[in-house]
C-alpha cells in the first residue's frame, strides 16, 4: 500500500521570486582601486627622486651669481676680468640687460689690459652694483 505520489517541482510559487542573477563587480573594482593606487604611488616616488634629484643638481647661474657678489673690487684687474667672464651668464636675460652689459664692458676695457691700473671710479662701481641689481637667478 505504497501511496506512491509524485511531486511536480513545478508548481506554481505565488509570493516566492525566482532566483535572480546579481552581477558582481568588486573583483573588477578593487583591480582598479589597485592600478590607480601604483600609478599614484609610482608617480609620488618620481617626484620625490626628481626633488631630490634637482636639488644637488649644479646651477651655473647660481654659482655665477655668488661669485660676482663675492669678487673683491679692491683688485680692479681681477675684478675686472671676473665681471667680464661671469656677468656674461646674465647678458641675455633681456635687452636692458645686454645693453648695460655691454656698456659695462666698454667702462672695464680701460682696467684690463694695462700691466698697473687704478682703483675703480665711482661711476664703475655704480654700474656693477646697478648691474649686479638687475641680475635674476
């Protein structure tokens, strides 16, 4: 007496949904969080390698400008070829600067080239402290 029913597995659900597929993304975002966070983190390292990179670095500019600052004006011939040499550097930054440059030279050419020379004039001195004024490092 085997009461043998069967089932039908379809029967008709009435307040039960049916199972719905739910997309899954987290993989794929934390796959982004990832890459952006190394870009960020490669570039922050770059940066910090190019400061302290550039830091050390030699400035000709910077070390031309100390040592017009430091030439002793006491010895006019040495001075007056150190202005020459090293006031050359900042000749082309501007028109105003080449043309006091140039008028530099033509007030120093009298103390270069003779065996004993004088002290600057104050007219010379002036101009390599308006020249020296005019400078930007």
């Amino acid at each position: 007496m085997q009461n043998t029913q069967q089932q039908s597995y379809d029967i008709p659900l009435h307040d039960i949904k049916t199972i719905v597929e739910v997309p899954e993304y987290s993989l794929y975002y934390l796959l982004v969080i990832g890459v952006v966070g190394m870009v960020v983190l490669i570039a922050i390292v770059y940066f910090i390698y190019r400061f302290l990179n550039n830091k050390n670095q030699y400035n000709e500019r910077k070390e031309h400008f100390k040592i017009l600052n430091s030439v002793d004006l006491e010895d006019t011939k040495k001075t007056a070829y150190a202005i020459s040499l090293y006031g050359a550097t900042f000749k082309d930054d501007g028109e105003r600067q080449k043309g006091m440059y140039n008028n530099l030279l033509e007030r120093l050419e009298v103390y270069k080239y003779k065996k004993d020379v004088q002290k600057f004039d104050k007219e010379t001195l002036s101009y390599v402290e308006l020249y020296k004024g005019m400078i930007d490092v």
